[in-house]
C-alpha cells in the first residue's frame, strides 16, 4: 500500500492552512478588509478540501468495514478510477477479499472432505453442545449403530430412550470403553469414548462409538478359517497315513484268520504297523497340547528389569551352542540404562524362541551372523531387534507366519511365533517383522 502520496497532500494542505491562517490573522491586525474577505474565502475552501480529502479515505475505510462485517468478500472496488491514493486503497481492499475468499474456499474444500471421510468410515461420531443439546455434526453410523433416526437435539434421545441416552450421553468415558447397549431387537457391544472441548464460550462434547460386534465377529471368523485350515492339514497329514496303514494290517489279519493254512501272518510287520500307528497317535496327542499351550499364557509376573542383565542370561544360555554351528551372534544395548517392567521369563521365551529361528534361517549361509540389538526410538518406544542374514522368509507365507500351528519347517509345531504375538499383547507391545528373501530378516519387539 502507498501512503507517501496521501501523507505528502495532506502535509501540504496542513501548511496551506497554517498560512491562510497567519495571513488572516496578519491583515486582520493591519485592518486590511479586501485581503481579509479573500484570505477567508480561500480559507474556507481548504478546510472545506482538507475535510472532503481526509473523509473521502475514511468513507472507503467504512465501507470495506461494512462489507467484513457482514461477511461480503464478494465486493470490488474500482482501481481504475478516482484519485491516486484512494485507488492504492482500493486495490489494497481488493487484495484482502482475494485472500480471505481464497482461505474461505480451502477451508470449505477440507470441510467436504473431513465430512466426506467421517460419513465413510463405519465408526459413529456425534458433536453436541453441552448446555442446549443441540447437535453441531453428526454422522449416518452414527443413528445407524444406535438405532435411532436423525435429530437436532439429543433431548430426542432423552424422551424416546432414557437408558440410552444415560449410557451414551450423560455417562463419561474419558478412555476408550466397552459396553453393551439394548436395542429393539438385540443387545449390542460398543466400544466408546468422548471428550469435552471449547470454542468460545460454547462447551461441547464429542462422542465416538463403534459396534464392535462386527468387527470381532469378521475378526473371529477370520481367525478360525486360519486355523481350521492348518489345522485340518496337520490333521490330515497324520489320519491319512494311519488310516491306509491299519487298512492294510486289517486286510492281512482278515486274510489270516479266514486262511491260516495259506496265509503267514509275520509278527514283525503286525509289530512295525502297529508301532507306526502309536507314534502318529503319539504325535496326535502332541499337536493338542500344543493347541491347548496357546491358551496357557494368561497373566503376567511384571518387574522392572535391565536389558543388559536379560541380554546376559540369553547369552550365557544360548551362545556356545550358536557358536558350535559356526554362526556368529552378538547382543548389544545401545544405552546400559534401557529397562522394561516385563515378565523376564516369557519375553526370554520370544527371544529364545527368534534366535533359535534365527539359527534355523542361517544354517545354509556363509558368514552366518545374528544379532540383537536393544535400542530406543524418538517416541521412547524400546525396540528388541533379532537381526540375521539367513535365507529370509518368502512373501508368500510372510503373512501367515504368526497363524497357529502354520509353519513351512519340516519339523516343529508351528505355535512358537504365535505365542511370541501372543506374549507381546499381553505386554501392551507389538512383535513387527521385515524381511527380503535370501537376504536376512528383521524380528523387532516393541513395548
């Protein structure tokens, strides 16, 4: 914006009536009465000018004033006539409505969008006004999970369904909660939370529900055709060969009872069948314990322990067994300070459990190494990495490898990475692997 032509005008203006002013005075006291007529015509019209320059600016000011208060951007202003000063003013008005219309459009864009995204997502959202009831925003889940059509007001709630209404709306839930709620026709879980928040002198309350019953059901029905599924293969694996092998030894034990004379029953055969059979009924029993261990793992034994001291007692552990098969393996704690409050002896069992698969994955590689590594990340996460550069895991079954009972070894039950997941959610943690095939993988347990 200029203002040195409009400063430099008005200064003039100043002088000109400083002097008309003196000049009256001045003939007034010489009693000059034609100069005193003139001098105060001439002095009329700058104070008349000077009025009209400086109101002309103040007008323009006025105006855009008006049009902000009532929100109307949409005005222009000419710029291509007028006086030089007032037209900088305009074109200065004009600048701030581009701005302020610009800011408007964005701002109304990441609304649509924020509303496109909450209307989505199948999770119900309602913003309300603590003092009136009345609804700010509300999205379609958000009827839907209740069961309730819209409504401005939560006092619609209130008068159609009171115990509802005390639940959802009257009952705080500063953490995320799971309750059930009755409906019409059924009784559902939610899982709910609010919190409260201030815009001006206006109190409001923002409530997020999600019927979890859904998602547990698809969840659940997605975790038993897993599981069936291996299940029924490692079952499968162990019937079929028993099934065909008592087949046949009942085939020739009909054939000896029916024809003794002609038909030699060989004991030692009768005694390797039947000594098949029992190791695979054996190993039967096994897989069942081995299903039943995963629901073992309930509760924890917490204490604050040192990495540095569990690092030792792997290492003592498991080093010189590693070691005898040419792999190398280090521990290493990038702070002697790092501790955790853990179940020492189960999060031994993971690590126990990641190297031993760590050896397993290094016994085809030369310069074999493994290594575990303690750190901590910018967002004070602790990590636990178990690092080798083994023949790495196929993408094909990456994403199967933490299902129960799945596992691509020729031996092993298959349940050892599932309760290693398991163990970590009961620490409130998260077990994450990367790996590239042929190139080594990454274990990192995180609390």
């Amino acid at each position: 914006m200029n203002y040195k032509s409009y400063i430099f005008w008005l200064f003039f203006r100043v002088l000109l009536l400083v002097g008309a002013i003196l000049a009256l005075v001045y003939f007034i006291y010489n009693d000059q009465s034609t100069y005193i007529v003139i001098i105060s015509i001439a002095l009329l019209y700058l104070l008349i000018n000077t009025y009209t320059f400086v109101k002309r600016r103040f007008v323009a000011i006025d105006d855009f004033f008006e049009a902000v208060k009532y929100r109307d951007f949409s005005r222009w202003f000419p710029e291509d006539r007028g006086p030089k000063d007032i037209r900088f003013l305009y074109t200065g008005f004009n600048e701030i409505n581009r701005t302020i219309k610009d800011i408007n459009s964005q701002n109304e864009a990441q609304y649509v969008y924020l509303q496109k995204i909450l209307e989505m997502v199948d999770i119900g959202i309602i913003a309300y006004n603590l003092e009136t009831g009345d609804v700010l925003w509300s999205n379609e889940p958000f009827g839907d999970i209740l069961d309730v059509p819209s409504f401005k007001n939560i006092r619609f709630v209130e008068n159609r369904k009171p115990e509802l209404y005390n639940t959802v709306f009257e009952t705080y839930h500063r953490e995320p909660d799971s309750i059930s709620i009755a409906l019409q026709n059924e009784t559902i879980k939610i899982l709910i939370s609010d919190t409260v928040f201030q815009v001006k002198d206006d109190a409001f309350k923002l409530i997020v529900i999600q019927d979890i019953d859904n998602t547990l059901n698809k969840n659940e029905s997605e975790s038993w055709k897993k599981l069936l599924s291996v299940m029924t293969h490692e079952i499968m694996n162990s019937i079929a060969p028993i099934s065909s092998l008592a087949d046949t030894l009942q085939q020739n034990l009909q054939l000896a009872i029916e024809h003794p004379e002609e038909t030699r029953l060989e004991l030692e055969d009768l005694n390797a069948g039947v000594k098949t059979i029992k190791n695979r009924s054996e190993g039967l029993l096994k897989f069942a314990k081995t299903y039943r261990s995963l629901s073992k793992v309930t509760h924890l034994n917490l204490q604050r322990v040192k990495i540095e001291d569990l690092f030792s007692n792997i290492q003592l552990l498991m080093e010189p067994s590693i070691k005898a098969k040419a792999i190398n393996i280090t521990f290493e704690v990038t702070s002697p300070k790092l501790e955790l409050d853990i179940d020492a002896h189960l999060i031994e069992q993971v690590l126990i459990n990641l190297i031993l698969n760590a050896v397993d994955a290094c016994k085809s590689t030369d310069h074999s190494q493994i290594k575990v590594l303690a750190s901590q990340n910018p967002n004070r996460d602790i990590v636990i990495k178990v690092i080798d550069n083994g023949s790495g895991i196929p993408k094909a079954i990456l994403e199967n490898i933490f299902v129960p009972f799945f596992t691509s070894k020729t031996t092993g039950s298959g349940i050892g990475l599932s309760l290693c997941k398991q163990i970590m959610l009961l620490h409130k943690g998260r077990i994450i692997v990367k790996s590239v095939e042929g190139e080594g993988s990454v274990f990192s347990l995180v609390f």
